[in-house]
C-alpha cells in the first residue's frame, strides 16, 4: 500500500484496476470542488454562499474498432449544486466560475475525436465544450473567475453549464501555425434550450430553436523548435445567428464578436524550452457588439507562476485583473474591475 501523501491520486490505484484500465487505453478521473464566498461589505446581499461540483469523465481509445489509429470518445458527467454567490456580490462577470444558479445532474459532453493526415487534421463531433476548444488561455486555467476562463464578451458561448452539439475541424498548416473553426447548436443563448441536458435534436429540429453559433480562431504557437521560451497567441471569430434584443427595444439578426489571447513564459527553473515550470504572463480582450451586449469591451492580465518554492514544483500562485467596460446603452454608469490572487496547494505526492 502506497502511503496517502505520495499516492498521484487520492484513491489510489483500485487494486491495479487504474493502471490496466489505462493500459487498455480507458482512462477514468473525478474532480471535486466546493466554493464559498462571503459578502463583507456591500454587494447586494451580505450572506455566505457555497457551490459545490462533481464531475466524472471517461476517456477511452477506440483504436481497436479499426476506424483509424487515432480514434477516442470521451464522456463528462457532472452535478452542480444550487449556489448563489454571483448573486449575493452582484458582479457582472461573476465570481464563481462552476455556479450555475441551478442544480444540474447531467451528460455535459460526448463526442467522437479523429487525429488524421499524420496529426494534421483533426475532427470532433458530438455534444462539445465550446471552451476547451476556443478562447482558451491556458496559463489562467486556475483562477476562479469565470472570465478568465474566457471573455464575458462572447455572446451565446456553448460553454458550461450548456455545452451543445457541434462539429469541430483542427487543422496544423505548419509546425507554429493552426486554424480551428467550429459549428455549434446555438440554442441556449437566446432561445433559452438548456443544451446541457440535450442532444442534437435542437441543432437538426428548428421547432424550439434554429440558432446556431460559428467560431472560428488562428492560433500561433512560438514553442516549437528553438524558441527559447514557449508562447501563444490566438485570435477568434465568433457568430450567433439568433434574434437578439437590442437595448433601444428593436432586435438584432444576429450578433458578432472578436476575442485575442496572449501567453509567453518568462522565466523557467531551467534553460530547457520544454520546461513547463516557471512564471507565464498572459492577456486577454475582447469585443462584441454593445447594442446587444451589456459587456461591450473585456481587457484582462495575469501571471502564474508554477512551482513556488523549493520542493513545492507542484505548487502554483497567480494574480489576475479584469475590465468590463460595460456597453453605455445598457443602462450602466460604471465600467467593473475584479481582481484575484490565488494559491495552488498540491497535498498529494
């Protein structure tokens, strides 16, 4: 038996169960957060609040149908507790970035994912997360605030808690540059069709929605070869064809976006440009279409440093700012800045 504090994951290996599973090509993973927030001076409501979030996920290797090589399912499940946080501090961009304002037990994804043309060409389909896909910012992925994660400029994203029925096409054109573009069912966005808890049908059948969403995002890796430090840069655009209200009281036929992301590594613990320690600094912006959207511009900027001290490699600390320059037909006199400072404690191994 391996000892509590050095096991990689905190039960263990199952009796060896894991590790043939992986061998097999079927990987299994469970996540577990709670978050709390309490108003301490002003907001809307002075109260404490928790979320709480499972979310189970399955990973398997279909190479063996005889499909292609590179053929892999994968399946997310989670449960969202009802928490209000958001609601008690009255932020625009949220606070919290699993509360949903709902309790929600579902199959948040499963699609099919084929890597073809010698890892040139890659195709997914099925019930998608529109974030692992686009606007992405990988060295903020530890914050808490929901616009890290991406920019609350992006109308109709089908992101959590309403991942949607999409296709998307990955393509390499060379070692630095990629080209990704996606079609998703649009129907949460205006519609209101909670896709989360849905299937295709609404992406096929018009009766509740015929909404659709289209992203499309160039992304410029600076990693490969002898770069001495790795970087990334992204920039999308985005679509939903719905019928959107306009704040003057007319609607809009649809509504158009942009969004550009940055990351360079800054410092590494060695001269390695492989490493995947040290201190990343990261940018983000986007815009959309104020006659519409209550947040017309998003400016944010942030640094995670990976491994804080000796003999805590796994450890992380980050600081990350954020403008909501909030769209003056909205009705709003004041832009909105957030802060966050965050810790990572690595307890196991």
């Amino acid at each position: 038996n391996i000892p509590w504090l050095d096991r990689d994951r905190l039960l263990g290996d199952w009796a060896g169960i894991r590790t043939e599973a992986e061998a097999g090509g079927i990987e299994l993973d469970a996540t577990a957060i709670l978050d709390f927030g309490f108003v301490l001076d002003g907001g809307l409501d002075r109260r404490g609040e928790d979320v709480r979030a499972l979310d189970l996920n399955l990973t398997m290797d279909l190479g063996w149908l005889g499909l292609g090589e590179n053929l892999t399912l994968f399946a997310d499940m989670y449960s969202i507790s009802r928490g209000t946080i958001d609601g008690a501090v009255g932020t625009a961009q949220g606070l919290s970035n699993i509360e949903t304002g709902a309790s929600i037990d579902q199959l948040a994804e499963i699609w099919l994912q084929w890597i073809l043309l010698e890892n040139r060409l890659r195709v997914k389909v099925g019930k998608i997360e529109a974030n692992s896909e686009f606007a992405a910012v990988d060295a903020a992925g530890e914050f808490l605030n929901p616009s890290a994660g991406f920019s609350p400029t992006i109308a109709g994203f089908p992101t959590f808690p309403d991942p949607s029925f999409g296709v998307v096409l990955a393509g390499r054109l060379s070692d630095r540059l990629t080209l990704t573009a996606g079609l998703f069912d649009g129907a949460a966005g205006v519609d209101g069709v909670p896709t989360g808890r849905r299937g295709p049908k609404t992406l096929f059948d018009d009766e509740k929605s015929d909404d659709l969403f289209l992203m499309a995002e160039a992304g410029l890796d600076w990693s490969a070869g002898d770069a001495a430090r790795p970087g990334r840069a992204t920039l999308g655009l985005w679509h939903h064809t719905g019928d959107w209200a306009r704040f003057d009281g007319g609607t809009e036929d649809g509504t158009t976006g942009f969004i550009a992301t940055v990351q360079q590594q800054v410092w590494s613990p060695s001269d390695a440009a492989e490493e995947t320690g040290g201190l990343n600094v990261f940018g983000q912006y986007g815009w959309a279409d104020g006659d519409v959207s209550a947040v017309e511009h998003h400016l944010a900027a942030g640094l995670w440093l990976e491994g804080t001290f000796p003999g805590r490699e796994a450890d992380g600390a980050g600081l990350y700012a954020t403008l909501a320059a909030l769209s003056s037909d909205s009705g709003a006199d004041s832009d909105e800045w957030i802060i966050e400072g965050t810790y990572r404690l690595h307890l196991l191994n």
